[in-house]
C-alpha cells in the first residue's frame, strides 16, 4: 500500500478553514517523489501531477477526486517505468 503524506505549506495569514483542507500530498515510491497538488497555473479545483526525478511533471488529473488523481500518479509512473524497462529489452 502507497503511504500519502499531506505536505501542504500554509501562510501565517491563512485561517484554519483553509489550513483544514490539504492541497498538497506526497508519498515515496523507491526513489521517486509523487506529488499531487493544487497549482497557482490551473483551476482551483484541478489536481496536478508530478513525479521527481523528471519522470512526469505538471500533468493535470483527470479526475478532481483526491483519491482518483493518487491513483492516476501512481499509474503514470508505473507506465513510464514499463515504457523505459520495455526500450531497454528491445535494444
């Protein structure tokens, strides 16, 4: 099971309703950092992707569901994985 770790980072200023709702999570797979979160550059409601080192990097989910959008992460990374393992074989 992949552990999330809500990693928002809030401004003093913020009231608690706001620091109530998370919009960053982070979760470790091996060496590679998933991040779902909100995005100054997207819709409030958007959940944007990405995995460190450079595998994928503000990819918009599909879905605006939290649960949904960690799924979608973890998936991209299992298929960049598979693309880059496939290429290695085929050489």
């Amino acid at each position: 099971m992949v552990e999330w770790k809500d990693i928002s980072s809030w401004s003093r200023h913020d009231s608690d309703e706001v620091r109530a709702v998370p919009k960053t999570w982070a979760s470790q797979i091996g060496k590679f950092r998933i991040i779902v979160s909100r995005h100054i550059h997207h819709q409030p409601d958007v959940w944007v992707l990405t995995c460190h080192p450079d595998m994928f990097s503000h990819v918009e989910a599909a879905s605006k569901d939290i649960d949904k959008a960690k799924i979608q992460a973890i998936e991209m990374l299992r298929v960049v994985c598979e693309n880059t393992v496939a290429g290695i074989v085929a050489k």
